[in-house]
C-alpha cells in the first residue's frame, strides 16, 4: 500500500460537533480510496450494484444492502457493476450505545446487539423490514436541529436503535445474510482492535502476540495505512473517544483519563489541547449539552465497578457480592455493566481473566494450570471453556501459536497472519 488511508473525522456535523447524527444522499459511479472511518455509520443501498471491501473481506452491493461500520474500521468500493446510490447515516456510537444499554434486557444470556452487528455487518433486506428502514431513513433526514429541550435528539437515538435492532432481524434469516468472499487481510482488525482496547495501555509487542505480526510489520502497517506512528494513531484515537466522554458522559476528566489509558488527567489535558486546540474541560463546558437533554448520563459508580473489577479479578468474585459492595442491586450492576464495557458481570469478568492469561501465557513459562488458578479460575476445564470462548482457541495452542510466530520472525522476518477476536464497541 502505497499511500496513506484517508482518515474520516468521527463528528457527524463538522460545523456542530454535538450534533447526534447526520444523513446524506451519495452517488458513486466508480470505485473509490480506501477510507478510515472514525465515527460510526450506516449505508443504505436504494440503487445500483458494487462489490465493497470491509475490514479485508469483499460484499456485494445492490438495492436494499445494509451495511453497518463500526469505528476505526476500513472500507472501499472495489467495483461497481451499475452506479451506486446509497444514504449515508452517521451517528454518535458512544451516545446511542448508553441509551440502548439503559433499556435493553440485562438478562446475563442476551447476546450484545453490537457484538451481533459487527460480527455480521451486511445484511439483505427486504418486505416489511425493508418498508420500515425506508421509513427510519426518511424520518431521520426529516428530523430538524434540536430545538425542543431535547425531545429532538431523544426521538433520533430512539429511531438508530430501532435501525440497529431491525439490522440483526434482518440479518437472522438466511435470505437476509450477506455472504463474505473468503480471504481478506488481518491486518485490516488491527485498528478496530486498538480502539477497542485503549483502556489496556496496548504496546506494540503486545499487539505482536496477539495479531501474529512483528513489530516492524505493525509499525509499518500502521504507517502505510494511516500515515501515523503507533503512538501518534493511539493519541488520534484517545482525543476521538475523549471528545465523546466530555460530550455524553459526567465523569471527571481524571477519570476519563483512566478508562482510555491515559497517563493522568494532566497528560490527557495537553495531548486534547494540542489536537484540539482547547483545553478539554473548556470543550465540555461549550458543547456538553446532549446528555443533560436526553438523560443518558453515566455514573461514576459504573466507573468504579469496572476498575474494581480489573484490579480484583482473580479473586472469587461474584455479581451478587459486587453489587452488595457498591450498595445495588444485581440488576443495577449488570445495567451498568452493559452501558460502560457492553459485557455483563460474568462475561466481563470472564474477558479480563483472559486477557490476563494470555499476557501470562506469552511471557512467562508457567504451566497451564497454574495459570488458570492464578488468574482466578479453579480448575483448567473451567479456564479453557473460557479461553476458547474469548480467543477461539485453547491455551496450549495460543502458547505454541504465538512461540512459533516469534521463532519464525527471528529467523525470517516476515510476517504471519491470522484473525483476532474482539466483542465489544
């Protein structure tokens, strides 16, 4: 790859950046650049066939096509067959996703929506579903600016779930389901994978493990790609997620800098105000106004939880005692769960033992079985269910999969590729 990937900015509204979503009628004739897409979107096909290349894998276009991207994700017409025209609806992730998680079912089996969309993001529609997102569409271009104490903006996220929740019914049946051309670049996850994981202090050897890839092949995928150095990419990325939290969140900044990993509150002031131009609790102060409108605020509690969780996680904890610490119910506690990390008590807890296994795993030689009791599980079938749950592979072949990558790296230096598995947004 020669030149750079165009980066789209995650705003819906250059001119507004409070601005919920936005809807625009496109046309396109021939193929187009790769574009990185910082915010969240949905296109719409009314017309036209095409071939389109998301995160390495090709979709065909044609009439009644939905495709759901997700941020930080890589898209591109490769053909099209007949002119394509398509309505392009962007709108804020981080916003609609409190308010979806505050009303859907906190029931510990529920699949997560978004999880559903992003595993399987083109989808067919047709009949009524197909009448009903005409609707949405129309609906949403219809809805004016905000000027109704708030009514407005609730009334949009209330329609984008709605879209969200018809995309997966779609998606269900087999008529419904896009099919993916085999192959596509791994690579292509890795930037979804970093904005994902930002709270995690990712490194570049970390990333190595866990995609496969040298060091030197991260670096200058990242390069190609972006035209960013790793470290440049990861403060683009935590300004993009900072402006969302000051906008749609009341935590402190302190706290903002802890869950995207930041150094301090200090640290995430002056890398916001050299991209930004504005100190960050100016920008909260002069556009902070769709939480208090909608009433999809977050508590610090929710926060407190979490870290809880992170700092605790190989004792043996429980929902039921979680919640009696911080003075809730279960309930409360898995509703929270699900607004701030899109996981509920167990999966949650379940994925930052994982993780901490596969750290484990990659750089020390500690035995199987101690390494499940250390990261808090009490016998090795319980550890490798969840292990092959969160890395689609057991323990022993992550081991032996991530020593062979790094011995052929060493004696090669090329490049081995394979999937990785992320589940939240």
């Amino acid at each position: 790859m020669k030149d750079t990937v165009q980066i789209q900015p995650g705003h819906c509204s250059e001119i507004d950046p409070r601005r919920l979503f936005s809807v625009a009628r496109e046309v396109i004739a021939a193929p187009t650049q790769p574009l990185i897409h910082q915010g969240a979107r949905f296109l719409y096909v009314s017309k036209g066939e095409g071939t389109l290349l998301l995160q390495g894998r090709g979709y065909r276009l044609r009439e009644g096509t939905l495709v759901a991207i997700m941020p930080w994700q890589i898209s591109e017409v490769t053909e099209v067959s007949a002119p394509l025209t398509y309505y392009l609806i962007r709108y804020q992730l981080d916003a609609v996703n409190l308010a979806l998680k505050s009303l859907c079912s906190i029931a510990q089996d529920d699949e997560e929506l978004l999880s559903r969309i992003e595993a399987a993001p083109v989808v067919i529609c047709g009949g009524r579903g197909a009448e009903r997102i005409d609707s949405i569409v129309g609906l949403l271009q219809a809805e004016p600016e905000d000027s109704d104490g708030g009514h407005s903006s609730a009334y949009a996220i209330s329609l984008i779930i709605e879209l969200m929740i018809l995309f997966c019914r779609q998606g269900q049946g087999k008529e419904g389901r896009a099919s993916a051309a085999a192959g596509g670049r791994s690579e292509a996850a890795l930037l979804r994978y970093i904005y994902t994981h930002l709270n995690e202090k990712l490194t570049i050897t970390e990333l190595s493990a866990m995609f496969y890839m040298s060091e030197g092949s991260i670096r200058k995928y990242i390069r190609e790609v972006s035209g960013l150095s790793f470290f440049d990419l990861l403060a683009e990325m935590r300004v993009t997620r900072t402006m969302n939290f000051l906008l749609y969140t009341d935590f402190t900044l302190e706290e903002i800098a802890g869950i995207l990993g930041y150094v301090d509150a200090s640290h995430m002031s002056k890398v916001f105000a050299a991209r930004m131009g504005t100190k960050a609790g100016e920008y909260r102060k002069t556009y902070q106004l769709i939480s208090e409108q909608c009433g999809i605020r977050e508590t610090r509690r929710a926060y407190d939880i979490v870290c809880s969780i992170y700092r605790n996680y190989a004792e043996k904890l429980t929902a039921e005692s979680v919640a009696k610490e911080f003075g809730i119910s279960r309930d409360e506690l898995q509703r929270m769960l699900l607004c701030l990390v899109e996981k509920n008590f167990d999966s949650f807890l379940n994925y930052v033992r994982v993780q901490q296994a596969c750290r484990l795993l990659t750089t020390t030689a500690a035995t199987i079985t101690s390494i499940a009791i250390e990261v808090g599980y009490n016998t090795v079938k319980s550890f490798t269910r969840n292990f092959l749950r969160f890395m689609v592979m057991t323990p022993s072949s992550y081991r032996k999969a991530a020593q062979g990558a790094k011995t052929l790296w060493t004696s090669t230096r090329g490049t081995a590729t394979a999937g990785s598995l992320w589940n939240t947004a």
